[in-house]
C-alpha cells in the first residue's frame, strides 16, 4: 500500500510541475483534473488560440511514460476532451491538441506538443 500511496503523490507532485512549467511557457491553466462522463483529463491550458489537453507521465524514463499512453486512453481523453468543449462552448471554436508530459527523475520534464489526432 505504500508504494501506490508514494505513486499517487509522485503523480500529484508531477502535475503541479508540469502546470509551473506551462505557465513559465505562456499557457493558462483552465483545469486540472478535469473529470466528466468521457474520463479524466490530467490539465487542460491554453495559449493564445489552441487549448492543449494534456495526460502528465511521471516514470522511471521517458520511454516507458510514452508506451503507457495506450491507444484506449487516447480514445478516453477524446471522449473527455469532447465533454469539456461541449459544456465550454466558447473553446469550441479554437484549435485542439492532445499533448503529454513526460516527468522522470530527478524532475526532467519532456512536453510532447501534439503527442495524437482525434479520430
């Protein structure tokens, strides 16, 4: 039980990183842990006209976060991306991107702009 307690703080640690690396960039953090009936959304920000929903990976390597983003959990952020913009209307009409961040130790961050497509 205390290793996924230590995993579950990693993670919140890693987005609250990720959210400090994104402003320093110019996004707005419009939420974080975003949940409706589609999923889960780690942090959704925008900058200037896109609105970027981004899965934050915290991992031993960069390698292993990348291959944890399935292709079902890519269909899940769609589905909870869609919720999001339907009840936000108004960022219906700016560009959408999937991105993921990457954390691995000791706190290097990757950002994978436009990591997928929705389909």
């Amino acid at each position: 039980m205390k290793d996924r307690r230590r995993s579950h703080v990693w993670g919140i640690i890693a987005e609250y990183l990720c959210m400090a690396l994104l402003v320093v960039k110019g996004y707005t953090i419009l939420a974080r842990r975003h949940r409706n009936h589609g999923g889960e959304i780690d942090i959704i920000a925008r900058r200037g006209g896109v609105v970027a929903f981004i899965e934050v990976k915290a991992r031993a390597s960069a390698k292993d976060a990348l291959e944890s983003v399935t292709a079902d959990k890519c269909v899940r952020l769609q589905r909870a991306a869609e919720g999001f913009v339907a009840s936000h209307p108004r960022y219906a009409q700016l560009d959408l991107r999937f991105d993921v961040m990457v954390i691995t130790s000791p706190f290097t961050i990757h950002h994978l702009q436009d990591a997928w497509r929705a389909e």
